[in-house]
C-alpha cells in the first residue's frame, strides 16, 4: 500500500516540478534567444574535426598505476 502511495504521489509531483521549473525556463531562454548547443552548420569549416597533437591515446604509461 506505502508503494503505491509513493507512485501516486511521484506521478503527481513529477508532472508539476516540471511545469513550474523546467518550462518557465525553457519559455525565458527562448525569449533571449540563447542556444546552448550550436546547433548550426558552418558551411565555412572544412571539418568539425578537433585534432589533438599533446599525446597519442592508449599510451603504456597511461596504465600504469591507475590506482
């Protein structure tokens, strides 16, 4: 009976924490118009590539003693 008491009440507080504080942010950011993720292509890169030239991954010394 207490877990299905619990369901309930998680179905129901749920739905609720996300209209009062998920969508209201969600409405004020697009109002700003801010964009975390860019989501726009670049037609000016040639490759959204990111190279690394520090160290080569899967280097023995990598390994050794993790712990």
């Amino acid at each position: 009976m207490i877990n299905q008491i619990r369901k309930r009440i998680i179905s129901f507080i749920i739905p609720i924490l996300y209209l009062i504080i998920i969508c209201p942010i969600s409405v004020l950011l697009r109002l700003i118009n801010k964009n975390f993720i860019p989501i726009k292509f670049d037609k000016t890169k040639n490759s959204y590539w990111v190279v690394k030239l520090d160290k080569k991954s899967g280097e023995s010394e990598d390994f050794y003693k993790q712990y």
